[in-house]
C-alpha cells in the first residue's frame, strides 16, 4: 500500500512542474493512490470502523438503508427460512468424505 501512496506522489510531483491544470486533470487517479493506503489501514481498526459507520462515513446506500424487499423479510418471514446457504451443506458433506 505503501507503494501506491508513493507512485501517487511521486505522479503529482512530476505533473506539478508542466502546471496545476496537469495536476487538477489527475487529480481523480493521483487522489485515490494517494489515499488507498492510509483509508485501508485506519478503515481496519475495528473502534474507527464503528465510529465511521455511526457517522455514515464509507458505507454503501443498502448499509443505511436495506432494499425494499430485504425489509419485507425480515418484517414478514415471507415464508422465507433464513438459515445456512446450501452451498455451505455441500462443502461440508464433501469434507465429511
């Protein structure tokens, strides 16, 4: 990540000299290498993470507001049994070989 944040500088300072237009062009590339890796690291520290999600901060739109018919589910049941995926009883009866 390190690595990123570097090449987004080092991108920055080599359009700075050719003027601030080259720059302001970049800046929707440099920006997001710049800031990868310092928002992945403080986005893992887990006390950060809930402080930022309480604030609405890096969360998608069905985190602050679950679909339509996601709410109806969980309202109603629907009839629906929410439980294990079968996907997962297949993997586990094949390890069970």
């Amino acid at each position: 990540m390190r690595g990123t944040t570097a090449a987004g500088v080092a991108w920055m300072a080599l359009l700075a000299p050719f003027g601030a237009g080259w720059v302001e062009w970049a800046a929707p590339l440099l920006v997001g290498a710049v800031a990868a890796g310092p928002v992945a690291v403080a986005s893992s520290w887990a006390g950060l993470g809930r402080w930022l999600r309480r604030a609405g901060v890096l969360v998608t739109p069905e985190e602050r507001r679950a679909p339509a018919i996601l709410r109806e589910v969980l309202r109603d049941g629907a009839g629906v049994e929410l439980g294990r995926p079968a996907g997962l009883g297949v993997l586990a009866a094949a390890e069970g070989d």
